[in-house]
C-alpha cells in the first residue's frame, strides 16, 4: 500500500468518532463514514501528500453531513430512532452505569445545534487544535470559541439535568 492508504487507514477510526458526533444514529454515522471514505478515493488526486490526512477527511466528512442534511430536510426526513435492543450492556453494574452516561452524553450532544456539535466533536473528542478546527469548519477562530463556549455550556446544563 502507499502514503495514501496507509494515512487514511490511520485515521478511520478518528472519522467514526466524528461521524458518530455529527449524526443522530450508529447506522447514519456508519452511512456518513462509508461516503466519506468513497469521496476521498474518488478524489485522492487532490490530497497533497505532507498534508494532513485527518483535517483533509475531516472537511470531507462535514460537507458529506450538510450535503446529507439538506437533502433529508428538502424530502422532510426525520431520524428514525435507534431500535431499543441495539445495544446490549455486559450485564455487570458498572458497565451498565458507565453504558447509561456515554449515551447521556451522546444524546445531549446530539442535541446541540449543528455548528455546536461540529466545534465540540473537532475539539473537545477528536483533539484538535482551535486553529485546525476553525479551519476544517471554514470559520474565524473567535467564531469557533464562541460555538464551543456555547456547546460547553449547553452540554453541562442539559448533563446537570440528567443527574
């Protein structure tokens, strides 16, 4: 394999996390990541090798997700909802307690409006940098701080009512 495959191997497990961020199901995460994953193929004569693969996917990935939003809003799709049985905890009390607070947080998340969850997938669960995720969302830094303030915010009050 090359530089090419071997980087965007790398860092697919980073694109799942983000695609799990931005859409409101596993299978709609999963559908996001295969599409992206598509589009870079298709278009791997535009990656620079010496650039960063994972900001390069990243961007890819969240013009896939608005392409995808607004088309389900123009056909006025819903989420369907996850099937209850979908995922099935080990049984063991703390397993069962931390599997309840990850999907608390995955819900609040999911929650957040667009530009919100965006800034605090890029920032707060993938990692990057302010600069790097102002520029993979094509905005100034001081918009992506005031989104993640508010992101943070919304988090922390709709997590404190969970409690």
């Amino acid at each position: 394999m090359g530089a090419f495959e071997d980087e965007l191997l790398a860092v697919l497990p980073r694109l799942r996390r983000f695609a799990r961020a931005l859409a409101n199901s596993a299978a709609d995460a999963d559908d996001l990541a295969q599409a992206t994953v598509e589009k870079a193929l298709k278009a791997r004569q535009q990656w620079q090798p010496g650039t960063r693969m994972d900001s390069w996917m990243y961007r890819i990935m969240r013009n896939a997700w608005i392409d995808t939003a607004r088309a389900r809003r123009r056909a006025a799709e819903t989420f369907a909802p996850e099937e209850a049985g979908e995922n099935v905890a080990d049984g063991g009390a703390a397993g069962i307690e931390a599997h309840i607070e990850f999907r608390e947080v995955q819900t609040a998340i999911t929650q957040l409006p667009d530009e919100q969850r965006e800034a605090v997938a890029l920032v707060l669960i993938e990692g990057l940098a302010y600069k790097e995720a102002a520029e993979i969302l094509d905005v100034p830094m001081g918009t992506l701080t005031s989104r993640l303030v508010r992101g943070r915010q919304a988090l922390v009050a709709r997590l404190g009512e969970a409690a």
